[in-house]
C-alpha cells in the first residue's frame, strides 16, 4: 500500500497519512497536486506585487495573473475533475474504514473546489478579476484624493458580480450566507451573527465604562522610532515567538500579510513600520507570525496538497490574535523580552517600567481606523462591516449612500466621527477585492482565539510564569500538535469540538475581555 | 480590421502590428498569450528562488516548478495547439500580403514551440527537470567540497538527457547543432565554429604580445570598498545607462543575471559585490543594464506574446557586452560618470585620475575564472567550454575524465594552472542545468557587439564626445530602433543584415580587439 507519511510527526499520537490505494484516489490526488501547485504560483505573483514588483510593471502582471487563475479555474471545473471526485467518493463511500480521515478530507475539499468552479463559468472569473483590478485601482485614486464618488461605480460593479457569484454558487440561499461560506466553510451565518450579537452586546457597555475611567497613559509609544530600529524589533519578536527565517522571509507592504507559497516550507511574513507610534510597528509582525506559526506547522504529509493550509479564516486569525493579544499584549511575555525594546530605543523605554509599557499597549481607545484598534474595540469595526456588506448584497443599502451609513454606524457604536473618506469607508482593501464576508472571519478569530486559550490555560496552570521566564515553545508545540498540523482536515468548529470540547462559543472571550479590561481600568 | 497597435512608437518608421482579422491567427495569437503568460509566472518562480526565496524552501518550490513546467509543455505539444499553428500558416501561405512581420514571425515562433515540444515526451520533460534539480544541488555541494566526483554521476545523467533531448528533437541532425539551435536559431553551428576559430587564431598571438609588454597597475580596484557603497555605484551606473527602476528592479544573488517578467514592463536584474574587486561589482550590474534595455526596448505591441523577448542569447549578449564593454570600460564614458566612484569612495579615487582608472579596467590578466576574465581573453574560456562540450555530447570524452581535460586546456590556450576542480571544472553553473550549447552565444554576443559598434560609430562619428559629456540615451535609442523593439521579429543574422548588412562577421571584433590592445600595451 503506498502511504504518504510524514517523517516527523511519528512521535504524535495520530500519523497524517493519505491511502493511495485506492486509484480513483490517487487520480484524484494527482489532479489536485497540480491545481495546488499552480495556485502558490499564483499566491507567488500576489506576493510580489505587493512586495517587490514597481508598481510600473503592473499593467503586465494583471492580465498575467487573470491568465493563471483563469488556467486554474479551467482545471478544477473540468468534467474529468469532476467524474475523479465522483469516483473517490464512491470508493470512500464504498469501505469508509479502508480510508484515513486525510483522504476523507481530500475529497470533501475537492468536491468543494470542483462544485465552486464547475457552478462559476470562466467567464465570470476573468469578468470578476477585471472589475477588482478596476475597483483596486479606483479605491486607490479615491482615497488618495479622499473622494468616494470615483470608487463609488467600481464598487458598485463588484458588489454587482459578488451577488452573481452567490447566485451561482446556490441560487437558492441567502447570498450573503453563500458569500461568508467561502471564508468559513466550517460554521453557519446564523452562528456567526448570534455571536457577534453577544459580542457587541457586552462591548458596548463595557466600553461606556471605560470611557468614564481614568485614561492610560500611551504618550511613551509616540516618539520618533527609526525604521531601521523597528525593523530590527520585528524580526527579534518573530525570533521570540519561534518564526523559521529559514523557511520564509519578512519584508514590508502597505498592508501587512502572511503569504504561505507552500507550507510548511514557504511561508512569508510582511510588516509595515510607523516611525511615530512603536505597537503599530511591533504587533502587526506578531500578528502575522502568528499566522505563519499556522501554516508552518502544517504537517509535510499534507503539502502540496488541498489540505496544506489553514482550515478557515477565523481559525487562521484565533492563531495570529493569539500571539498578537494573548501573548504580544501580555506583561509575562514583556517581562522576558522587554529588553529588546529597551536595547533598540532606550529612549523612552530604558526609564518605563514594564508594567507601563504594557498598560499604554493595552489602551482603549476608540478611533475610525480599524487597522489600529484597540483589543476591546476592535469588534465594534468588524461588526459595522458585517452589517453594511449584508445591507449592501440584499440591495437594502446603494453603493452611493454608504459613506453616510458607514459615519453614522461610528457614531453610534464607536462614538466618533469620521474625518473624511479615506479613512472611514474606504480604509479597507477588502472591497475593491470583492472579498464580501470575510470581515466578520476576524472577529470569529478573535472569538476563538479566546476560546482556544481557556483550554491552553487548563493544559498550562504555569503558563505566564513560563512566558515570564522567555518560553514560548510549549505554547506553539501544542498549537502545532492541537491545530497546526491538521491543515484543511478538520474544519472550524469540527476542529473547535476536538480541541476545547465545544463548538464556537462567545462566552469565553466575553470573559476574557470583561475580566481583562476592569482589571486594567480599576472598573470591578 | 482588429490591430494591436503600439501608441508610443507611431514616430518611427515602421509600426509593429499584428493583424488580427484572420481567424486561424486570432486563434492562435490567444492560445499563444496563455503560453506566455505561464511561461512568465514560471520565471517569476525561477526569479524569486535566486533572489528573494529562503533555501528551506527549495523542497517545494522544485516539485512547484516542475509541475508548471510540465503543463506548459503539455499546452504547447497540445493536437489544438499544433492545429492552430498549421491553420495560421494556410492562412499566410495563402494570401502572405495580408499579414504583417509580426504576424509571419509568430507563426513562424509557433512552429516552432509545437514541433520542439511535441517532439519530446511530456515525462522526458519532468525527467529532464529533475535530473536538472539534482544536478544543481550535487553541483553546490560538489563545488563546496572541491570533489567533483560527486558532481560526476549527476552530470553524466545530464549528458545522457541533452543527447536524448537531441534526438528526439531531430534524430539526423549532429546533437550538439541541435542543442546550439536552441540557444541560437538565427545562425548554424558551422558559422559559429568557423568565428570562434578565426577568434581563437587572433587572440593567442595578441596574448603572447601582451604578456611581453608591461603589466597595467590595477592595484586601486583592490581594496575594501564597503557594500553599501558598491551598491550604490551600481544604482548610479544602471541609470547612467538608463535603467528604468519603474519597471524593474536591482537585487543581489549569487550569479548575476537579468529576469524579464514580462517585456517591456517588468524587467529585473541581479548583480553580485565584491568588497575587494571594485570592477566585479560595477560592471556586472551594467552588463546586466544592458540586457535589461533590450527587453525594456522592446515594443509594447509585443508584449505577452512569444516575440517579446529578444531574439536570441547571441543577440542579448551584444547588448550587455555593449553596455559593459564598449562603454563601461571605455574613457570617455568615464570622464562624464567618474565623479560618482570619487564621490562614494574618495579613497583610492580621489587621487587617480581617470585615465588610469579606465587602463586598470581593461587591463588583460589570464586567469582561470570566466567571469572575472578580462575582455580579451573571455573568449578563450568560452572556446574551451565550446570544444569540450562538443567532446561530452558526441561521447568522445567521459564525464570523469572531464577535469583533466579541462585543466589541460587552460594550461594550453590561456598558459594558466587551475589549482582545484571548484574554480576549474566546476566554476559554472550552465551544464547543471543541462544548458549544453549556451556558452557559445557569450562570444556570438562580443563579435556582435563589435559588429554593431562599428555601424553605431558610423552613425554617430561624434559618439566618444557625447558619451563624454555624459549622454548615453542616443545609444540607446539607436539600437530601441535598430534592435530592441523588435523583440524576435528578425532572427541573429537576418537582424544582423538588416542593421549592419551583414551577417555575422568577426572581423569586426578581430579589429577592435587588436586596435584597443595594441593601443593599451603600446605594441603597434
């Protein structure tokens, strides 16, 4: 019997391995491998645009790209596609035992990728790249001119195709719900609004309380910081938090972003420094650290497969918010690695105890920049978003009038008002991308972010004596042995039940934040 | 009548188009774009593992390449594809006024691909790039260890696979001209042998003069020059030269070389430093410029389609050798661009006048490095590569007795010892990549180059003076119309008639070389 196994994972208690037997499987196999591998050369053309590429050569590698998916698309809606998942379905369905949940999993996911493709004519994906790489190119005219009125029709165009695509996809269903499964297979809309229901219910309370407390003081993250200096910080912490520089890189972008080009071995990391404010230069690195943690922790059996990656996007961002919040805002891991910080710039920090740089960290404080929220109202943005895009896709809002809504919603749930454009409405790539629900993906992350590190706190009662003391291995190991390594095999609230014995549920990053913020604020 | 029109060039004398009115030629001008746009991400993967990917990650990114290699070739030996081409050629037989040279030359380019890839196996393919993998990495770790014994087998194996590849190509035909037309299908192997003997014939002579006469002092290029500083220079250099950075960029690796990603737009180049050797870090990065101008010259009609790029590797090596020889090494360049080496490294060239820097440029030194040779004597290394792989394809030399064979050469052409098979045998990295038939177009590039020269020195009588008042854009807007912008419209001879009127002829460089030498060592 051949098996694909992974060398280093035979200490583990369940070896990934795939049953190539069978052959429907293998063909299967095989034409998967392929369209995998022509979608990290895809990943590798997005990477470099937005790392290395002069925006000069653009004009050529748009319609390259469009070619490659195109390419892409063609193959996985392929009727042959098509009749080898039909043919390893029927095999598994035949001797379900003589299958591992690896090849199990393979065949639901290319059954998944072959139904999306099959129910998408090419056409609309080279019409869908088109009018993105127009709304892309517009938003950015308009932001920098901070008039929505030039991105308005672009946007229009693609909320437009986002509602043909969900049309598509399942006429039958809320195209909103159809929309949000593409970024979370692995939990319902209904799920999702519950408990961003509950969040917003015990956050905006929560919030009002602080508001009335004493503020802290955050004057010693705004200085002047040299590039060179944070740059320097951001590979340190990346080290601290066990990175792989030798399976990956770190360079800067507009907006930073973790590119796995095949995991575990490829998986690149971006940051963007701020010369004025020091936590925006040094939690993005670790934020996406934590999501390259995800990908190279992904076991070897599975690369090159459709299961080498993270299983969903909220999955994804409970591993990034986990060392960006529950390790990167925590005055353990500082005490252990706050030298760093103070040997880069020993002005201001030589002379800040590591309680205060950790407090102006955790500061609330409420603004209309998603990208530098606060951890407490970070979900208020998120939840802002989830309700236009619904508005939006059931034709309940026009493009047009979403500039005022999108104010009115800060107002009401934030508290503040909006400046200009550029920075309320148009503060996000998303959209232009037409990437319609996936915003809510980062609150589920968050969600479960707090979930997973309740259990991680039942298996390691020490475990901020062990931060303390600059350990972070243990933390990544059991990531690595609990979720890491299972890639694409379970999906997100499968996965969730395995690991914390419960589907998603709300209650514990309610705890978690209630407890968090009146401890910081003195509100108990 | 549907044309594809190039906006930018309607000055010149004569506009490239396509006319895309006859339906077999449409047909085939798309399926001719897919090709190209995969053929561009697979070198956008091939540039990224020499310059910016981690070497943890060469286990992926080898299968990755492979696999887009093989669905490229399985297009382009595709029944449709071939019945395209046979469509388009009816077409053009039957009313050939009707088309333009585009048209003919993207037929005729068409042809080509199919026949060569459907002549050879899909799993030769994948056989030759995993042997080629090996290769390299045997080569690497061979060439560390100084041993080539352990680089013998692998090589071998590639020897086996060029012949194959040959006889499946064209089993009547010597192997070795069926390997050289791969590189330089615009003229025969016998008119290349025929040039490089008359070269070999001038040269050796020339060099017993030279080593007579009294030695150059090239003592100022040797110090410690700072790499921040050498970098620099080769920014600086590549805009006297008029690299565009809007559509490319400058990074470093190991072996210099020039990436188009998609001509005109996306051109790149690599260069190395050298903290001891000034001129191995400057003239690299020209030499690369000057690739690099060709396929930023190159008409944007021609852009995504098998004639951007230029026409053959002789042809490009004319272009780089041009830039980095017949200017990069001559005075009067110098007088206009030497204020930036004295700026960026006023020691030792604050004090040494210009016309002692440029002798110690050009100063002859035979040596056993091909690419640090000086100009005179490059050609030589070239001549026994040339010979020996003549001897390996035909069989008449075993893989193992390959470094004595070699060793002896240089002992006898260039009069120099090589003292271990790491800078001897295994100084290059061509023949791990089955390259066999490629190091032969270096020298068509430096006759070329000499060729060009001398029409180019018709044209512009004054040249030296203008490039002595800093001006180089004459130059290049010379040969964007002579040669670049029509990428491979004209093949290396038919060019070569068309610019200089005639073909390949090397007396051009037997007279260059002999003048600037004599001159240099005062010998006339």
């Amino acid at each position: 019997m051949t098996t694909v196994t992974n060398q280093t994972t035979t200490q583990t208690q369940e070896a990934i391995t795939f049953t190539l037997a069978d052959a429907a499987l293998k063909t299967l196999f095989d034409l998967t491998r392929e369209i995998t591998d022509l979608s990290a050369a895809a990943s590798l053309q997005s990477w470099d645009q937005q790392t290395q590429m002069a925006m000069g050569s653009n004009v050529v590698r748009a319609p390259q790209m469009a070619t490659l998916r195109a390419v892409i698309h063609e193959r996985q809606a392929a009727p042959a596609f098509g009749q080898a998942v039909e043919a390893a379905e029927r095999a598994i369905a035949a001797t379900p035992e003589g299958f591992t949940v690896a090849d199990q999993a393979l065949v639901r996911e290319a059954r998944r990728g072959y139904d999306h493709a099959m129910r998408v004519p090419t056409s609309f994906v080279r019409d869908f790249s088109d009018a993105t790489s127009v709304a892309w190119e517009a938003w950015m005219r308009a932001k920098a001119a901070k008039d929505f009125s030039q991105f308005a029709d672009p946007l229009a165009r693609v909320v437009e195709l986002c509602r043909q695509r969900a049309q598509y996809l399942d006429p039958a269903a809320d195209p909103y719900a159809v929309l949000f499964d593409l970024y979370e297979p692995g939990l319902t809309l209904a799920e999702c609004s519950a408990a961003l229901a509950r969040v917003r219910e015990v956050t905006v309370p929560l919030l009002q309380r602080i508001r009335a407390a004493a503020p802290i003081d955050t004057s010693p993250l705004h200085g002047d910081f040299a590039d060179a200096g944070e740059m320097q910080l951001s590979r340190e912490m990346l080290e601290a938090i066990g990175y792989q520089f030798a399976n990956g890189r770190l360079d800067l972008s507009a907006h930073p972003f973790t590119q796995s080009l095949g995991s575990p071995y490829d998986v690149r990391v971006t940051t963007r420094l701020d010369r004025h404010n020091m936590v925006r230069a040094l939690l993005p690195a670790m934020h996406e650290g934590g999501h390259a943690l995800y990908e190279l922790g992904i076991d070897p059996a599975l690369m090159r497969t459709p299961l080498g990656h993270g299983t969903s996007l909220g999955i994804h961002e409970s591993q990034s918010r986990f060392w960006e919040n529950m390790v990167g805002r925590a005055e353990p891991f500082w005490q252990a690695q706050y030298h760093h910080v103070q040997a880069v710039f020993p002005q201001p920090f030589k002379s800040l105890p590591v309680a205060d740089f950790v407090r102006a960290l955790n500061a609330v404080n409420p603004d209309f920049i998603r990208v530098e929220a606060d951890e407490l109202t970070y979900n208020l943005h998120i939840i802002i978003r989830f309700e236009l895009e619904q508005a939006l896709i059931h034709g309940e809002l026009a493009v047009k009038d979403l500039p005022a809504a999108w104010n009115q919603k800060y107002h009401d749930y934030l508290g503040v008002d909006v400046t200009d454009d550029a920075v309320g409405v148009m503060q996000d790539i998303h959209w232009s991308h037409g990437s319609f629900g996936y915003f809510s993906t980062y609150s589920l992350g968050n969600l479960f972010a707090a979930q997973f590190t309740a259990t991680m706190r039942q298996t390691f009662p020490d475990m901020d004596a062990r931060l303390a003391q600059g350990e972070t291995s243990f933390l990544r190991e059991w990531q690595r042995e609990n979720i890491h390594r299972w890639g694409k095999i379970f999906r997100s609230n499968d996965l969730s039940r395995r690991v914390t014995g419960e589907p998603l549920n709300p209650e514990h990053f309610v705890r978690y934040v209630t407890a968090k913020f009146e401890r910081l604020y003195g509100l108990s």
